[in-house]
C-alpha cells in the first residue's frame, strides 16, 4: 500500500483527487476544442466557393472567452465577406425570378465538427489524467 489516509482526512483527499482530475480534463477539453476548431476552419476553406477564392481567405476564428473552467471559440467570416455566408449557405433569389443552389459547406463541416468534438470530450473525461 503506496499511501495510508486516516479516515478523519478521506474526505481531504478525495477533495485534492477529484481537483487534480478536473484540472487535467479542463486542460484537455480546452486543446480539443482549439483543435477542433483548427480543423473546422481548415474544412469550411477547403469547401468554400472557390469562384474569386476571397471568402475562402475571410474565414477564420478567434477566442471570444477564457476562464479557469472554460474557453469559447468563434468561427466567424471577416469584413466585408461574411454578407455573403447565409446567401451561400441558403440560396437565394435571382433577378429573373430564379433561385440560387445553396452551398451546405458551413453546416456540413459545423456537423462533423461537433462530432469530433464530443467524441474526443466523451475519450478525455474516461481516461482522465
């Protein structure tokens, strides 16, 4: 037996345990979530419209909120593209009375991200430290 506890002191010690776990999942949710969000914006590039290729090169993300528990990443289209997001994804009436095809690449990559995503949480919670 590595390390005896009183019974007084239990209560301590599963404390300072469950911290230490919890700090070790917070980091690695953390990494998984900047990672996922990488490859996301990667993807929704990749699978843009490619006709003048600047919307391609507008999207991006960025960190909108960190705490000790938490971190928030945005994906978002910079000035002046982002006009252009839910017409693509969408569709959207033409001059002649027409409709447009709508480009599912925003929502096809947002699936897969979110997936990705809680599969690799769900694997760092079970495995822990």
């Amino acid at each position: 037996m590595a390390n005896s506890i009183k019974i007084g002191d239990l209560e301590k010690a599963i404390n300072e345990e469950l911290t230490i776990y919890c700090d070790d999942v917070t980091e690695k949710v953390k990494k998984i979530s900047d990672n996922v969000m990488k490859t996301l914006v990667k993807n929704t590039k990749k699978d843009a419209n490619k006709r003048t290729g600047t919307y391609a090169k507008a999207i991006t993300s960025k960190r909108t909120l960190e705490t000790k528990r938490s971190r928030v990443n945005t994906w978002y289209v910079k000035d002046p593209e982002y006009r252009k997001s839910h017409l693509l994804e969408k569709g959207h009436a033409t001059r002649n009375g027409g409709r447009t095809r709508a480009f599912t690449f925003i929502s096809k990559n947002e699936q897969i991200a979110v997936k990705d995503y809680e599969n690799q949480v769900e694997e760092a919670i079970k495995n822990g430290s």
